[in-house]
C-alpha cells in the first residue's frame, strides 16, 4: 500500500488538503501532526486517514515508510510571525524541513511543502528572485533558509521538489491559530461581538485601512497543491496568492456586507461607524507587510491555469460558511 504523508494534517490548509485527497477518494493517508492544542481535532474529525502520527515521532519512524510513501505533502509548521524563540523556529521549521527533504530524494519521494510570502519582507518585488528576499523575523527566516537548501539541490534533484509561498491564505478551518488567523476571521468575530470592524489607521504612505495584501482564499491554494501533484514533471518554488493587491478596507466590507446583505462601500461603512481605525500598534513598526502582491509569472509558466477567488468572492464565501456555524 502507497501512503500520502501530510504533515500539519489538522491544521488549517494541511486538513483542507486532507479533505480534498478524500473528495479525490484517496484516503492512505497518514497525518501528521502535534495535538498539544487539542481543539485542531475537529478539523479532522470528518476526514478519513489510514493512521495519525505526532510531528516528533514521525521523523524518528522514517525508516519504517521505506518504499510505501507516493507523495509528501509538508505543511507543518510553528507559523507565529511573533514568537520570540529563535531556536524553537528554526528546529520545528527548518531542520524538521531538511530531514524530510533528504529522506524524500533518497525514496525519489515528491516533496509539496509549505514555504511563505513572509519570505519577501517589506518587498517591494514578489518574485522568487535571492535579491527580492529579506525576511523581517524569525519565522520569515527559517523559511527562506530552507528554500535556499531546495534551491541548491534542485538542479540534481531525483523527485518533484515544490515550495508553495503562501500569501495571505483565509478561509475555513483556522479558528485555532487564535490571533494569527486572517484578518476576515478576526473582522466577521469583530462584527458579530462589536457590531464594527476594527483596522489600523494609515502607515508606510498607505491611508486607513488602505494597507495592501495578496488575500487568498484556502482552496485556492489546495488546488495549486493539487495540480504539482498531478504534474510530476514541475519543480521549483513558486508563488502561491491571486496575483492581486487588495486592501484591508475591502475585506472589511465584504464580511459586513455579507453579513447584512448590503453593498456599501467601504468609506460608506466607515461614515458609519462600521469600520472604525485605530492606532497602529509599536510593537509591529518595522515588521509589518503594508503591501503584498504575488508575481505568478513563474506559476503561470508552469503551466497552471485558471483564476483565484477575488477578495469580494471568496471572503463572501468564507463568511456565508462561519455564518452557518
């Protein structure tokens, strides 16, 4: 029997790939993770997998997957853009990365794993380039120093290597990261709770609530995932978003307009007192990304087709679902 392997299998977008290996009637799947945080459960609990393994066993366990793993799907990750500890973050994301990626070109193993937009800095260039890359904290680092050790072995790889630079990714599944969730899961909780949304005044040359991001919705990004697993042949890290600067005004108005059925604009809905601007917080001064905008040239040349959800139509999505709950 050949296994798919997803690590961080109950976290956000490694539980929505498990849901879509399933939809594909792929269910030898072993999942990966660490439950210390018990409630990521749930994302799980309508999945079916052939067997679960904790993050810190499963390296020590390699040897026994000798010859049964098709693919690796590695989204596991401490992805706290915060936390403090620097070795922590760089033996979870970093070397815990190096071990798989050994092992998968020893098996000739596909390796998809999670690497991030966070890589880019403050920008302001997008692309997979080594000059565009200046991570601002710990967590941007450890993953633009495993894509560094990628990009050294590609060139004589003997399997499928793909790192994915995840942008903004929203959407079902992630009420466990807390306050590192997407600003739509924050702003639809904000409006339910306070009746308005709350966002940063102005900073870096932008106006109110008019900071930029490349928002992209969860399966949006499952289906990239998907589509490297379907075409064996394509290597490389790439770009993972819409290819679309949107601002933080706009998500806001869509989760308020979703949640009333109208379709106010967002400076209609801050005369309203609906999206109110507060002051920017110290602690983020010169580690926050005022602008985002993933370059798809490289996915584009790849080969991978179709459009990504607009923030209008995938935060209405996702809000229509957190509503239902």
């Amino acid at each position: 029997m050949m296994y798919y392997v997803v690590t961080g299998a109950a976290g956000f977008i490694g539980s929505k790939i498990v849901e879509a290996l399933n939809r594909h009637g792929i269910t030898d799947i072993i999942a990966v993770d660490n439950l210390q945080q018990a409630d990521k459960v749930r994302n799980l609990a309508g999945c079916d997998i052939a067997d679960y393994v904790d993050q810190a066993e499963f390296i020590a366990k390699l040897d026994q997957y000798e010859g049964a793993v098709d693919a690796v799907l590695h989204q596991g990750a401490c992805s706290d853009t915060m936390e403090s500890d620097g070795r922590y973050m760089m033996e979870n994301n970093y070397r815990y990365s190096k071990i798989l990626l050994e092992w998968c070109q020893e098996e000739e193993v596909p390796l998809l794993y999670a690497s991030s937009a966070s890589v880019y800095g403050s920008g302001p260039e997008f692309r997979e380039e080594r000059h565009g890359e200046r991570p601002l904290n710990v967590y941007g680092y450890s993953k633009f120093l495993f894509d560094q050790s990628v990009r050294r072995i590609l060139p004589g790889s003997n399997s499928q290597v793909v790192g994915l630079r995840y942008f903004n990714v929203y959407g079902p599944n992630e009420a466990h990261k807390g306050r590192m969730a997407s600003v739509a899961f924050h702003a639809f909780n904000q409006f339910q709770a306070e009746g308005r949304v709350k966002l940063f005044v102005g900073s870096a040359g932008y106006g109110d609530g008019e900071q930029r991001r490349d928002f992209v919705h969860v399966d949006d990004t499952v289906a990239v995932n998907l589509w490297m697993l379907e075409h064996r042949g394509v290597s490389g890290i790439f770009n993972c978003g819409t290819g679309r600067a949107q601002t933080f005004n706009e998500v806001a108005a869509a989760v308020i307009n979703t949640v009333r059925g109208t379709r106010a604009s967002p400076q209609e809905l801050a005369e309203e007192s609906l999206i109110q601007y507060i002051p920017f917080p110290p602690a983020l001064h010169g580690k926050y990304q005022s602008y985002t905008q993933a370059d798809l040239s490289r996915l584009r040349a790849a080969g991978l087709p179709g459009e990504f959800m607009s923030v209008q139509q995938g935060v209405a999505a996702y809000v229509k679902e957190l509503m239902k709950r």
